[in-house]
C-alpha cells in the first residue's frame, strides 16, 4: 500500500502570525519573555508539549487561538516579543567591532562548528549529556557575539535513550520517535525548489542525506537525515540513535557527519575556512576537505597543508571511551572510496590514525594531525591531555606537546532563573548579560540585598522541591515500590538545606561516594535540628553495567525508611530537569575520580543561580576554587590506591557538610536570613560569573584559534593557492632532508660552572643540516631549573640567530639569563621554521642536544 505524506500546519489568525516567526527561532529558549507568551497559550499544555512551542501551536484548540488574537494585552506582548527578536537580529554584535579591528569586513569568514549532538533545548532531543549541552550553549553564544557560524550535526530519529527504573532501580533504555514536523527544524531548500541532499560514498555504496535547519538566534545548526526512501533500511537507519548500534553504525555515522557535513555546507554555497571538530566523531571532514581542494588541482601533500590550517580541534575527554576508535579493516572498509579519490594507499591512510603501539585507527589521533589548533576543556584537562597525547609528537617532553587549553563556560541566560535574572538585571544593571565577561560590573552583586535575595532562593528551592515530589510519586508508583508505612512519610522539605548530583552516571564520577558511611549519613539526613537532603539524577550509558548498579544502589537507599523522602532519585535526567535542579538546589556536588573530570559545567550553571558548588578540584573546579566562593573536597591530590582516595575523601566531603555547610547554612541573623552564608553565594557569583561563561569562552576561541586559522587559510589560498603549493614542496624537503640534522657543538661561557642571577650566558652553537639553510631552522636554548629526574621545569626559551657558516657547519649563537638562583641548566633544541609560515611542530622535526 502507497501512502503520500504531508503536514498539516495550524491555522494561526493574522494578528497572532509573529508567533511562528519566534516559535522556529530557538532564540526563545533563552528568553523568559517568550517563554512566557507560550506558557500564557495554554500552561497545561506547554507542560505537556516538553515546552515546544510548534507543537504546541499544532494542538491548541483554534477557538484559543482566536481567543488569543482578540486579547489586547497577550497582543501587545506579542508585539513586544517580536520586537524584542527584530532588535536582537539587527543590533550591532561584538564581531562586528572585531572585524574592524582585524581587517574582515569585506572577507567571507565563516566557521563550522561540527559536533555529533547538541543540546539547544529538551523539546529538540538531540543531545546526551556535556558535550552536546555544551555545543548547544557555545551556538548561541555565537549567535549572541554575532560570529559568522554554523553548527553541524545529524537528525536523530530516536535521539537519545529515556530512562526508566524497574522495580529493582535497574536503569531500562526506550527510544521514541522524534517528530521533526513538531518540532522547530525546517528542511533546507535549493534554488531548484527541492529538500537540499548529499550523496556520500560509504564502503560500495553511495548513502543519500537530507539537509534540516534550526535557526538559533543570528545563526542555524544544520542537521543531516538518512532516513530516506531511497536508501536501504541499514541506511536509513544511520541517523537513528545518538551513540547507538555496534561500531560499524558508529563509523557510519560519523563519516555521514564528517563527510557529509562538509558536502553539505558546500552544497548550501558555504565553504568555511575554519572547521572546528569537537571530539573525534567528526573528523573524516578532513578526508572530505582535501577531496574537495585536489578536485580544485592541488596534489594530496598541499591539499593537506591547506586542510590543517583551518581546522580546530577540541578533545573533550580524558576517559579512553571517550576517544573513538576503530579496528582498521572497518576503516579500510567504509572509507575505500574517499581513500581512493585523495590518492593514499590503505596503508598510508591508516598511518594517520596509528601512534605508539595501538593497532586501532584512532579518531583522535586523526584529528590531532590534521589540525593547527589543538585543545583541552580546562586548565589541569590541557596538561593532562599532553601527558596522554604526548606520543604523538615522540621526542617533545609532554609540557611542549602542542596541545592548549580553553576553559568552558555556560550560556547563562539558557540556565538562570526568572528570580535571578530580574535581580541582576535590577542590581547589576539591564545590560549584564552582554557584560557578563566584565569582572568590574559584577562587583555589583555586592548590591542585592540580602533581604531580596534569601527569598528569591526559597522560591526556587520550593519550586524544586514541589515539582521534585510530583516526579517521585509519579516514578515509585510506576516502579511498584511504595509500602504502606512509608506512603505517609514526606517527601523532601521546602526548607531544607539541598544538595545536588546530577550528572552521566560514569564510575569514576563516583555518585556512590556519599554512601559510604551510611550511618553517619542517616545522622545528617534525621538530625531534628539541622538536617539536609540529596536529589540525585544522571544516566548511564546503556552499555554501563556498572554506572547502571550506582544507579540501583541509590535507588535501594532512597527507599529505606532512614532515608526515604530525605534522598530520591529522579529518573530520566533531562534539560528540564538539570534546569530545577541548578536553579532550586543550595549546594551543587560533584566528586569526579581526580583527573578524570576534563572539566564539568554543570556546575557553572549553579554558580549563575546562587548555588554554591562542592566538589574535588578536577577540570574547570581546580582553577576557579579558592576559600570562600564554595568547597574544595582534597587540594588536588592522586592515589594509587582507589579504595583509599574513596575512603579519605568520603571522610573529607563528610566533614565539609557537618562542619561548614550545615552550620553556616543554619546560622540567621533576627530576621532568619543566613547573612554569612550569602556572603559566600556573592563572592562566588562575582568570582566564577564573569569568569566561565560561554561568551567568555567564544571570545577566546575566536581570537586565538579562529581568526589565526582563517589568515593562515587566507595566505596559503592567495594568487591560486601559491602559498599551499610553496609550504608543501617545502615541508617535503624538510622531511626528506631532517634525519641528517644534528648538533655538532655547544659552548657557552661559564666560569666554574657558576654564574649570578642576571648575568648573560652567551651560547653558541654548530650545526650540520646538509640539504637545509640556515631559514630552514629554528634554533633554540631552552634553559630552567633541573629536577631530579633531569628534565628542565619552568623552561624558558631562547632563538639564537645565525652567525655564519664555518666550513659547512651553521654557527647560530645568543645568549640567556637565568632569573632564579639554585640547580639550572639548559639545553638545546632545533625545529623546522619557515620564513612566511613560522615553526613548525610535526612529529619527528626535532633535534636536541645529545
């Protein structure tokens, strides 16, 4: 039997029409005004809906409708709302001032951000967890900075997993069918009039893929579909689960995501010149990249030197399960014709992906090669991420793998609550989400009054707490657990103390750790005086036995007669659901296995409430804790042994709620408000507001990675890729030429080998480079104090320029000063360095001093 599909729209009056206009722009997901004027159609059913809009405006009543468009005061918010968006899409933006400044204004810059989810909302679920919320906040940030941007992804049939509980608290997985027609994603048009699609050769086949926008703010997030008639079932299945399937879906996805992400951008007329991968998932773009540029006649080796120039690429994840990988022959597989059309041999290709002793294609390491820009999430994730990459760049000490840092941040106005938004808006001033970087008018804070504030925390706790105990009766009464001598029992209190966990449920993010002394943590729970309690919430992946059993021993806890009402857990953790909890909870806990957290935002979002945050001093924690802005669980210290590091730190975070927490929380002034403990709720927010937002995060993206790219892009693609061409040849004669690069000599001056602080120490040194000239080379004296194990630490870096040439030996000399006294030394090193393109950092371009 033949069906024809079509969509059937409402019929939305005329006065009311700019409701669709703001219903497809996710802009109203962080604007409480619109927000609003939806929950004014039909509260109950904004419910419902999951609080989207187009659905909702397809299943209200038309007698509503047209009860609406006769309203005098919901029309002129209306009309205020639509002015709102109008102002927001034309006013002058950050980039705009940047584009003077860096010479951009008659420039095409445009940067592709390429991520496998994103989290823009709960009604588009498309997102698992961090990565995708944080992807999600980091495209709105680009709308609100104004940068020429686009996010890529793929349209999730079935999205991410539900969870439910079974009566035993084992965590079950189901899948719902995401109805796009509902939702605020429109397909892309050609000028032929027909949906925009790709091909994308995958193994011996072509796979098709249909393009979908979402518009967010000034900028769009473009989705690819295979769920097409024309593909076979396998196909049409690839863009059904986010992270379902076995590893040949998982391959498949992630080359209809590279691949055809980049297809996809060149099929709507955008060829962006900075590609950002977020994480490996993506990174066969590159494959796609210098297809396209050979296609224009440039050979593989300058095709790939223009391809790394405009690629950034961000590793997430310190965890290995993190970091994709794949067996070769699935490689090999799935990848032949791409392989084929840039003229690799199997072998050749697969090297790229290889390093150390892994005999697997590592997405990673493929990423890492082939992008100009590296980072980590955090200050300690970008050390810790040299440390395990530190392979890929053999002889470099881990501290010069190129690999830095930029610490996330959240988009504060998609995470804050009304309560909170108006006071900053009243006491920090209307404008403090477009100054939300400026540590100077957050100071600001300091003006809230106590008396305003204290009770714009309660209503968000009791907002929490009400809607916390209709999620729980619901959830027990579904599971079958409630007994009879526990249905009288309360369920949380209102004005109770509350801490939160909320995350992925993952081992080593240790949700357990809290049980470890379950007396004494009855004793907190029941103490008559001066109890707390806990709201747990998290998923595990549905391949995590383990996470899921941390999930079961929770759930068992919570419905012991000690602890029930006291601690619950909430299942099925959503954005919603993370929105309550860090808006309504007092503190924010989080207890990663140190130094497994790369960094963690949720948070942050807490923090921009009010909420003070406890947690281990992992990812973004470690560089933003200092006393009296929340709590530090340990300084920071490793253990060998898990089970002692559970043990000391289950006693320290015990200790933190007992001593400091309780107390401070319980101690009110004579008009029973905690005065102390809201000195801490300000100095936290004026410490980590200006300071981790995602604006503040874009910022640094854009001046240190993305406008560099683009100008190093721009000057390899000059006078028909001259510049591509010339590093090329010249990259391969330093490669053929490097394995006869050594240093022949160093001498310094140096009386008894002691000198005083201050002093030059001239160095001159010879070098042999047979094929090389003295501009092939950098030659640096990299000086600091000796450790015990014979590395140098706080180096320094000296170039020494060159002298002459001595009977073919390059003399290059210079000199340094030592600026503390004690153990000092120095070596010597030698990198490639090209006169236009600068140093060069490759594996295996490099010589020291041996």
């Amino acid at each position: 039997m033949k069906t024809m599909d079509f969509r059937v729209v409402p019929r939305i009056p005329e006065q009311l029409d700019a409701l669709k206009k703001i219903a497809y722009n996710t802009w109203w997901t962080w604007n409480s005004q619109a927000i609003e004027l939806f929950r004014w159609i039909d509260s109950d059913l904004w419910e419902s809906t999951y609080h989207n809009p187009v659905r909702l405006l397809g299943r209200v009543s038309q007698e509503r409708l047209e009860e609406l468009s006769a309203d005098t005061v919901y029309l002129s918010h209306l009309e205020k709302t639509a002015e709102r968006l109008e102002d927001y899409l034309q006013r002058k933006t950050w980039f705009d001032i940047q584009r003077q400044q860096n010479d951009l204004q008659e420039r095409d810059f445009l940067v592709a951000t390429f991520s496998a989810e994103f989290g823009l909302h709960e009604s588009i679920p498309i997102y698992s967890g961090g990565l995708g919320v944080l992807a999600g906040d980091v495209i709105k940030s680009c709308s609100e900075l104004g940068l020429p941007s686009v996010g890529v992804s793929l349209l999730y049939r079935h999205g991410y997993f539900s969870q439910y509980l079974n009566s035993d608290g084992w965590q079950q997985e189901r899948y719902f069918v995401n109805d796009y027609s509902n939702m605020p994603v429109d397909p892309v048009y050609g000028e032929d009039g027909k949906q925009v699609s790709v091909e994308v050769p995958m193994a011996d086949r072509a796979v098709t893929a249909a393009v979908w926008k979402v518009k967010v703010g000034r900028t769009a997030l473009f989705l690819l579909d295979t769920n097409l008639s024309k593909n076979s079932s396998g196909d049409r299945g690839i863009t059904g689960q986010l992270y379902g399937g076995d590893r040949e879906m998982r391959i498949k996805q992630e080359i209809i995501l590279g691949v055809g992400g980049l297809r996809a951008l060149d099929a709507m007329g955008m060829r962006p010149d900075v590609r950002h991968i977020n994480e490996g998932h993506s990174a066969f773009l590159v494959v796609e990249r210098i297809r396209q540029l050979m296609e224009e006649g440039l050979s593989f080796p300058e095709a790939r030197e223009l391809t790394v120039a405009g690629n950034v690429f961000t590793t997430h994840t310190p965890v290995p399960a993190g970091n994709e990988e794949f067996a070769t022959d699935l490689v090999a597989k799935y990848l032949k014709p791409m392989i084929s059309a840039i003229g690799l041999t199997e072998k050749q290709f697969l090297e790229f992906g290889h390093y150390d002793d892994n005999p697997n294609f590592s997405m990673t390491v493929f990423g890492l090669r082939f992008s100009r820009f590296r980072n980590g999430v955090s200050k300690l994730h970008g050390r810790i991420s040299r440390e395990i990459w530190k392979d890929v760049w053999p002889r470099l000490p881990a501290a010069d793998t190129p690999l830095t840092h930029v610490t996330n941040g959240i988009h504060p106005e998609s995470w804050i609550s009304d309560e909170m938004e108006k006071l900053l808006t009243r006491y920090v001033g209307p404008r403090w989400s477009s100054n939300r970087t400026d540590a100077a008018e957050w100071e600001k804070v300091d003006k809230i009054p106590d008396s305003e504030l204290w009770p714009a925390h309660i209503r968000m706790r009791e907002r929490l707490v009400s809607w916390a105990r209709e999620r729980w009766e619901h959830q027990i009464s579904r599971m079958g657990l409630m007994k009879p001598h526990l249905e009288d029992m309360p369920v949380l209190d209102p004005e109770t103390p509350t801490i939160g966990f909320a995350r992925r449920f993952a081992t080593y993010k240790r949700a357990t750790l809290l049980l470890r002394d379950r007396e004494r943590l009855a004793g907190l729970v029941n103490d008559p005086a001066h109890p707390v309690q806990f709201i747990f919430a998290g998923k595990a992946h549905p391949h995590d036995s383990a996470g899921k059993e941390l999930i079961r021993e929770i759930v068992h806890l919570c419905m012991e007669e000690d602890f029930y009402g006291r601690v619950v857990f909430l299942e099925d953790y959503s954005m919603d659901m993370a929105r309550h909890m860090v808006q309504g909870v007092d503190v924010w806990l989080n207890t990663p296995r140190l130094p497994m957290e790369a960094c963690g935002t949720s948070g942050m979002k807490a923090s921009f409430n009010g909420v003070l945050h406890c947690s281990v001093p992992d990812g973004w924690w470690a560089e933003a804790y200092r006393p009296g802005i929340g709590w530090s669980i340990g300084s920071g210290e490793e253990y060998e042994d898990q089970e002692l590091q559970d043990r000391l730190e289950a006693k320290t975070l015990y200790n933190i709620i007992e001593n400091q927490i309780i107390p401070i929380f319980y101690d009110r002034d004579r008009n029973d408000i905690p005065v102390n403990w809201l000195r801490i709720v300000k100095d936290s927010m004026k410490a980590i507001c200006p300071a981790f937002s995602s604006n503040r995060m874009l910022a640094e993206y854009v001046s240190r990675f993305y406008i560099p790219a683009f100008e190093y892009s721009a000057k390899l693609s000059r006078d028909g890729y001259a510049g591509a061409r010339e590093l090329a040849a010249w990259m391969e004669k330093v490669r053929q030429n490097w394995s006869a690069v050594t240093i022949r000599s160093v001498d310094t001056e140096m009386t008894n080998g002691t000198c005083s602080v201050g002093d030059p120490l001239p160095v001159t040194v010879g070098v042999s480079a047979p094929g090389l000239s003295p501009e092939d080379l950098m030659v640096e004296v990299q000086h600091g104090r000796i450790e015990h194990d014979g590395w140098l630490t706080r180096r320094e870096s000296v170039e020494l320029g060159f002298l002459e040439d001595r009977e073919g030996t390059m003399i290059f000399g210079g000199s340094f000063h030592c600026s503390h006294s004690g153990h000092q030394g120095f070596t010597v090193r030698i990198l490639a360095s090209h006169r236009d393109f600068g140093r060069i950092i490759e594996p295996g371009l490099v010589c020291w001093w041996e």
